[in-house]
C-alpha cells in the first residue's frame, strides 16, 4: 500500500464553522494565536465582539507586532496595547497562560506592574523574553501560589544574571524553563531545585555559572532535565552529577560530554544526546571512557536519540568493548546521519544491541557521499520486533535507496516506512518507482511519502 499526503487546504465556509463553535473552543484556538490577533478577531464575528475580554490566555510580543511593516508600533503604544487589554479584562478572569516578549525596561516600572497584575489573577503559566538585566524576580511572582510553570528568557549580547530564591516561594512550581542566564553560584541553582518539592521539569539552555566547575541536580520530583549548550567550555572540561531517582527524561545537547555522575537513575526510560563535535579522536581512551560511562548508566532506557558525532565512537565502543552487549529494554531509536561509509557499521551496531526496537526514526543530513553497499544479515530486532521506520529529508540519493534497500529486505515484521521529503525533491516519482520495485520481507507494510518536515525538527527536545 503507498500512501502520498499533501498539506490540506480550507474550505471556504470554514469562516462560518468557526463561528458557530463552542467558546471553550474558541477559546482554544486563541491560545494559540497574538492577543493583538485575538482582539482583531473580534471583528469577524457578532458573538466574537466581546469574547477577547475572556480569553485566559494572553500573548505580548513586541518583535511579532514590530516585524509588520505595515504597523511598525513604538515602545509607548505597545505599552500602551499592553495596559488597555489588562485593564480592560475581569480580574476575576485567572489567566491560564501569559506570555510576555519586550525590549528592554531596565529601569522602567512597568514590566513590574504588568507582572504583579497577572500574579493577582492566579496566572498558571508565566513566559518571559526580554532584553535587559534581570537580577531577582518580583516578590508577586515568587510568592504567587498559583503559579505552576516559569520560563525566563534573555536576549542579549550578555547574558542575565539571576537570583533565584530558595527558602520561600515557587510553592507549586512543576515546570522551570530557563535561557541566556547567568548564575552567581552554581550551588544557588542546586538548593533552588532540591528544596522545590513539587518541580517536574527543569530546562537550562544556554545558562553559565561563574567559577563552575560542578553542576548538581538533585531532586527527588524531577522527571524531565533538558541540559542545552550551558556551563563549561567546548572541551566538556567539567562535571555534572544528576540524582533524581524519578527521573524519566534526560535530554542534553553540547560541544561534547562532561565527566557525568549518576545516582538513582532507575526510572529513566527517554534520553536525548547530541554532540556537534566530529573531529575528536575517536581512538582517544578519555574520550571513550567518557562516553562508555554514559552509556552504561542508560542502558535500561526504553527511547534513545543520538546525533551523528554520538555514532562516529559507537562502533569504536563496540570495538573496544567499552559499551553494554545490549539496550535490551530500548524500543524507540532515533538518530541523525550523514551517509558517509562511517555511519553504517553504527547503524548496524545500534540495530544488533537493540533486540527488542519496535521503531526506528532516522534525520538524514544531506551531504554528498561516496556510494556505498550493505551486506544482508540477520538482525533480531529486523527479523522479529521492528514494526515502523520513519526517514526524513529524504533526498532520494544512492546511500540513502541502498538503507531502504536493506531495511526492507530484512524488515521481517515491518508494517510502515514512512519518507519526508527534503526540500525542492524535483524527481520523487521517479525515486517512488525505484522504491517500490524494491523486494519486501513484509507482505504487510505501508509505504507513506509526506510533504518535508523542518530541519531544525530532530533538535526538539
């Protein structure tokens, strides 16, 4: 069966059906658009008139409106916009989700009043983008009750510095989100986060600590830590111990690896690992100690996503028997690839240490390469357990029909192989065809070709 899927279009009487839908749903769609679209919106409808009013998700962001060439609005009238929609709304209207990107008001009072209104109206969701210092949060916001997630965000040159309390406050915070920040003391950030009793999720991109040398996350709540390009130097020169034994998400994304130390990770079942650094020896014994530790403490993890400097020193830690004979808990395998000659002993390797992946999601990188072959072979997984594989940016090159040739020959088990297109494909029929002449070890898989996904897609954690 082959499957082709193109983007959808709108109907025209979709402006209608829109009309008639039920305000929780109305109010649905909003959340997911501007406030200053959302007040726009009122205009399309008699029974929209005054639904704005209502809406508990509000969204400021200065660059969106700014970016329209047509309406280029200065700092006081966005201000302005920003005052007219707070004091126009109920204040018995809690505010599900704000959300606030602003050029800098460092010393001005207002983002604090802004801060502090959304504070009394029992805000869930707090987002925060603004260009300027910011050293201590406003006492409204640490000590708002209601207030269950927090993403700080700064942009500048240089980054902010911030205070974090970490005796009083944040009472029912699951969810930190923190970018471009800079910390005094690393030992702030660990009282902060053990002594939050309730916090499920804790994002640290691109964030510094002067004088850091160790890093320790330790939380008995945590079940999801995203460590993105922060703390030390290109050369993973640095430590990072992470003890949450509730743990079940860990995504960490840098110039290459720190010295890790594990303690209670038995929950943990998703990791993310990505290094951008491909010319380190791979021979080099530090380096494979490294990242043999790393491996072995996350062998029992049931979903695993590598990026493709990870699989330059896999085989290598096969070779060398630096790894586990097997991640025989592993079902979801993700991976982002060149198609150099290199890249198919890991692929390999992985499959082989893999006997019980169920699916198999693979990022192609689009670089020219000299063609290759595979070998057919027995894999457990392909002969037993793998039942999807997703490929993306499909370019529709040698090395990458030559992968397909082989995963469906000894694809045994295999009920669906999907392909995303890379951008400006100019000759898919003719790759299809190639395709499907292709011989099949599975009389019952679906072949689906789907419209090009972002490139950036394979970085989200």
């Amino acid at each position: 069966m082959v499957v082709c899927l193109e983007n959808p279009k709108c109907r025209e009487d979709d402006g209608d059906r829109l009309c008639s839908l039920p305000e929780p749903v109305i109010h649905q769609i909003f959340s997911f658009m501007e406030t200053i679209d959302v007040v726009r919106a009122s205009a399309v409808s008699q029974k929209w008139r005054y639904l704005w009013l209502s809406v508990p998700y509000l969204s400021f962001d200065m660059s969106t409106i700014s970016s329209n060439p047509q309406e280029i609005w200065s700092h006081e009238k966005f201000k302005d916009f920003v005052n007219w929609v707070l004091l126009s709304q109920s204040g018995s209207v809690s505010i599900q989700r704000f959300r606030l990107y602003c050029l800098s008001y460092a010393n001005d009072y207002t983002v604090y009043r802004w801060v502090c209104a959304v504070a009394r109206r029992n805000v869930q969701v707090f987002d925060l983008t603004v260009y300027g210092e910011v050293t201590e949060l406003p006492h409204c916001l640490v000590t708002c009750e209601s207030l269950e997630a927090l993403k700080l965000a700064c942009r500048q040159l240089r980054m902010c510095v911030l205070k974090l309390p970490f005796s009083v406050g944040f009472s029912r915070l699951k969810s930190l989100d923190l970018h471009n920040v800079e910390f005094l003391d690393h030992n702030l950030l660990h009282k902060f986060v053990s002594s939050r009793r309730l916090l499920e999720k804790l994002i640290l991109k691109s964030c510094s600590f002067r004088d850091f040398k160790i890093l320790d996350i330790s939380s008995t709540s945590l079940k999801s830590l995203t460590l993105d390009d922060f703390g030390g130097d290109e050369s993973g020169n640095y430590k990072v111990k992470i003890a949450c034994p509730n743990l079940v998400s860990f995504n960490f994304l840098a110039s290459w690896a720190p010295d890790f130390a594990f303690e209670d990770l038995d929950s943990l079942q998703k990791e993310f690992i990505f290094f951008d650094i491909i010319d380190r020896d791979e021979r080099d014994n530090e380096s494979c100690h490294i990242l043999s530790k790393l491996l072995n403490e996350l062998c029992e993890v049931k979903a695993l996503k590598l990026s493709t400097a990870f699989l330059r020193f896999h085989f290598v830690l096969e070779e060398r028997g630096f790894i586990p004979n097997s991640f025989n808990y592993l079902k979801s395998l993700v991976l982002s690839v060149s198609m150099a000659d290199w890249v198919v002993p890991s692929i390999i390797s992985l499959l082989n240490c893999s006997p019980n992946l169920e699916a198999l999601t693979i990022y192609f990188e689009g670089e020219d390469c000299d063609d290759w072959k595979i070998s057919n072979k027995s894999i457990f997984c392909l002969t037993c357990h793998l039942k999807t594989v997703e490929l993306i940016h499909v370019a529709g090159d040698e090395n990458e029909l030559e992968l397909v040739r082989f995963l469906l020959k000894n694809g045994h088990v295999l009920k669906k192989l999907s392909f995303s297109w890379m951008e400006d494909v100019e000759n898919r029929k003719e790759i299809i065809s190639r395709i499907m002449k292709l011989p099949r070890s599975s009389s019952n898989v679906a072949l689906e070709f789907l419209e090009p996904k972002p490139h950036d897609d394979f970085l989200k954690y």
